[in-house]
C-alpha cells in the first residue's frame, strides 16, 4: 500500500514541531492533524502539489511502499531520516569541515579527492 510519510520529511528537515511546520506552510489546523494521524486514505492532486511545495520535494519523495517487498512499487521503500545531530555530535572542527566539503563537491556533481 502507498503511504505519505511526512514524518521522514519531517525528519529530514529538522523540525521538531511537525503539525506547526505544516501550518506554517499554509495548511489548517485540520488538514495538518489528519496529514500526521497516518489515517489519510486519499490525497488530492492540489494537496500533493502544496505538501511539495512545503517540503521542496517531488512526489516520489512523500510517498512510501508499504506491502510486499516483490511489488513492482517496493522500490519506493526508505529508511527513516537519520538523527542529523547525533551522527555529528562529537565530530571535531576538521571531520565537519570534510563532510562540508564532500557535500559541496557532491552537489556540484563529482567527488573531488
């Protein structure tokens, strides 16, 4: 079955206060609880559209597979979003100055070594 999940988004993201995020993105109050309460059985083209505009992401990225890993869709399966601050807790000024630099070099299109 195919599931929006915002909570890795939202993960993602940072934000610690999902329902507030949404409603700060233009959502009610109302539509930000039932997106959130897992509940949501259908979504409408123009509330797609708004959740990728809020998250700056494409479809692909809020929709998740959960069903049979043979399933043509289970290539849609994702891990949740790692704790950002914990994999850099304890990392010192030179280990974060890497990893700043291999995401510069990441986006720009290649690795440089």
């Amino acid at each position: 079955m195919l599931v929006l999940n915002l909570e890795r988004l939202i993960a993602l993201r940072g934000v610690k206060h999902m329902r507030a995020y949404l409603v700060n993105h233009g959502f009610s109050d109302g539509e930000a609880r039932n997106l959130l309460s897992g509940k949501t059985k259908s979504v409408r083209l123009d509330l797609l559209t708004r959740l990728c505009e809020a998250f700056e992401c494409s479809p692909n990225d809020l929709l998740d597979w959960r069903g049979d890993a043979g399933h043509v869709l289970s290539q849609l399966r994702k891990s949740m979003a790692p704790n950002i601050e914990q994999l850099l807790e304890g990392k010192s000024p030179q280990e974060l100055e890497e990893i700043l630099r291999r995401i510069a070099d990441s986006e720009e299109g290649g690795v440089r070594s």
